[in-house]
C-alpha cells in the first residue's frame, strides 16, 4: 500500500470544516425519484486485512553478469588445483633429487638446484594463484553481497536457478528516508503491464545504485519472470496487518483540495464525509480502524453519482450563504 497523506480531519456529525475558506457541506435529503433519475449507486464497506508497505523501484538483472563470474571463480580454483598438483609434482622431484645428491652423489650439484628452483617456482604460483581466487571473492563480496557470493563459491541456490532461468534477480532500492526495519523475507514487483512477481529474500546489496536507499536482492521465481533490465515498482511489508475498509475509488469526489466521500445516511440521505489518511490500493483507498470512524464496514458509500450530489451539497451551501446574507441586510 502507497501511503496517501492527506492534511483534512475526520468529519463530524456530518459537517465538513470550512478549511481553506470553504463553505460548510450538510447531509443532503434526496427523493427516490431523485435517486433513481440521478444514477446514484451504493456501495456497502467490507472489513479488510492489509499489511502496511514501503513502495520502492526493482529492477531485473542480467543473469549473465553472475554466470561470468561464476566461470571465472571456477578457472581460478582450476588454476589452483593445477597448481597444487604440479606443486606436489615439484615437491617429489626435489625430495628425490637431494636424496640422490646427498646420499649417492648420482645427480649433479646442477640438476639438485634446479629441482629446488623448480619447487619453489611452483609454490609461488600456487600462492599467487590463491591470491587471484581471493581477489575475485572481495570483489564478488562488495558488489553482489555475502549471500550471492556464497553462491557463485558454492554452486548452490540461487545462482543454479537464475542461470537456468527458472528464477530471476531482482534488485530492490528504497527511495531516500524509507523508514525499513528489516529486509522482509518475503515481497512484491509489478512491471508497468504484467503479472505480479512473487519476490523471495537472497539478501542485501552492499552497493545502492544512484546513491539512493538501501538495496536489496530478491529472488523472483516462475513464469511471471520480466527480462532482464525491466524496471519494476517493488512492493515491502512493514509492520504487521492491520483492519481497515477499502474506500472505491469512484466513491471519491474532490472539493478543491480536500477528497471527500458520500456515505449513506437513513433510506434517502447522503452525509459527506472528508476522506481521513489513507493508503492507496489497487482499486481504491484503503482506510485504517480508528475510534469514531465513519467509514467503517458495513456502511454504504456512493459510487456512483457523487459528483451529483457533491453539487447539489455546494448549491445548498452556496443558496444558504445567500439567505444569510439577506437576512443579515
């Protein structure tokens, strides 16, 4: 849920505040002829459990990255395994040259020095060798993060899956101040047209593209899987569920700045009322439990033909004004 600040109090007892120079709004009284010649439709409020969310951007990588520097971590222990073998080669070949050359004098001062150069010349390769694995692991380590480099190490999950193409990386940045306690295990990502991607915890990134907010990597699983480079609009809980009611979006009419919505009252009267913070959701508004709520469930809100009666409330006020004012004179 995107949260939706919105400056204008609850209303109460059926009157709106008269904020920015407004007049006030009162509960309308319509006929039924007039209910039914204006199209008026309403809604009945459901109760509704919704986790509370941080949106942040996504973005699929290219699984290509990740296989290059899993070949390269494999020639690197390769070259060490070649390494260690002709090491222990080496090794054998100077331990028999001085045994030869102390004991029985059958090989020559020259050819025992050279087995000793040659053991020494094949112990440093190892250590240099040793040295580029490691090299390569840092680096692996401070762009990907220790999960997936335990994974390009090991050859364990997730790197099979994402080379396969059964999975895909996706990269999850938070926008700047996003207040995040932790990762959660599970989340969201939706392409601008496609289905929702199912996104699974591998860990954080050390890096933060833009120099933007922490980032993290997720796992999208399936066929719902984007190609690679397609930016997707992340979904993170944060916090546990909370109860509220889903507001329709065609239940929402605008008075200048402030949204409102037209609840039922009786069998043929509409109270407006000022739409409180909200989260936005797909299809609507979703509004939390609170004390003295007036959209609650079980109550019916207009979802078509509020802007009739946001028109007919603002001729009454308007026509009321009027009155008072020739009163006055």
């Amino acid at each position: 849920m995107r949260r939706l600040p919105l400056s204008a109090p609850l209303l109460w007892l059926g009157l709106l505040p008269a904020a920015w120079g407004q007049t006030l709004l009162a509960p309308l009284t319509l006929t039924r002829d007039a209910i039914e010649a204006g199209g008026i439709q309403v809604q009945r409020l459901h109760a509704e459990h919704r986790a509370p969310t941080i949106a942040a951007f996504g973005q699929v990588l290219d699984p290509a990255r990740l296989a290059a520097l899993s070949a390269q971590t494999a020639e690197a222990r390769a070259d060490i395994a070649a390494s260690r073998a002709r090491l222990t080669l080496a090794q054998n070949e100077a331990k028999r040259a001085a045994g030869l050359f102390h004991a029985q004098g059958n090989v020559s001062m020259a050819e025992y020095q050279s087995a000793q150069a040659a053991e020494q010349v094949t112990a440093a390769t190892l250590t240099v060798a040793e040295a580029k694995l490691r090299s390569l692991q840092a680096g692996i380590r401070a762009t990907w993060g220790s999960a997936l480099a335990a994974s390009v190490a090991t050859g364990e999950s997730p790197l099979p899956d994402i080379e396969a193409g059964s999975s895909c990386l996706v990269q999850v940045v938070l926008p700047i101040g996003a207040d995040l306690a932790a990762a959660p295990a599970q989340a969201t990502a939706s392409p601008a047209a496609g289905p929702v991607l199912p996104l699974r915890l591998v860990g954080p990134s050390p890096q933060s593209p833009g120099g933007t907010g922490p980032a993290f990597y997720y796992l999208g699983s399936g066929p719902a899987c984007p190609p690679a480079g397609l930016r997707l609009r992340a979904e993170l809980p944060n916090g546990p569920a909370v109860t509220g009611v889903v507001i329709p979006a065609a239940a929402v009419v605008w008075r200048a700045a402030t949204p409102l919505v037209y609840r039922k009252s009786g069998k043929t009267g509409f109270t407006p009322v000022v739409l409180p913070a909200a989260d936005r959701v797909p299809g609507g508004y979703f509004v939390r439990d609170a004390a003295g709520a007036e959209l609650k469930p079980g109550v019916a809100v207009v979802v078509a033909g509020s802007a009739l009666l946001l028109s007919e409330s603002q001729a009454a006020a308007m026509a009321g004004n009027a009155a008072s004012s020739d009163d006055d004179d």
